[in-house]
C-alpha cells in the first residue's frame, strides 16, 4: 500500500500530521504527495464520462485512418 493510499484510508479520521508522524516523514511532503495524486487523476467531463471512455474510442480512430493511409 501507498504512502498516498494510507493517507487516503485515514481521511476524516486522522490529520495529515499525525498520518506523517505515524510513517515518520514531514506532513508537508504528505500533502504535497496526496494533491500531486490527486492532480494526476483523470478529471471527468462535464457530461460525467471519464476520458477514459473516449480515450479507447479516439485511439481506434487514429489507428483507423493510419490503417488506410498505409494500405494506399
């Protein structure tokens, strides 16, 4: 498990500090840690779909099309 992970897991139960503590690092770089996690999350679109739907439907597209221009 994470350092991220263990951090989440104790979310409104336990502050960053004592979360810090308890793995004995600096609870500024646990915050850092967790926001950059978050940060690196894909962000859903305003429809609600994640880009992770349309991410698989644009890459058979391109693969599409980089298909038949190979084949002319």
């Amino acid at each position: 498990m994470s350092l991220v992970a263990v951090c989440r897991a104790a979310t409104g139960k336990r502050t960053y500090a004592v979360v810090a503590v308890d793995l004995g690092i600096a609870a500024e770089s646990l915050r850092a840690w967790v926001c950059k996690d978050g940060a690196q999350a894909a962000p859903e679109d305003r429809d609600g779909r994640g880009k992770a739907v349309e991410e698989p439907a644009r890459l058979r597209a391109q693969n599409a099309r980089l298909l038949k221009a190979e084949q002319e």
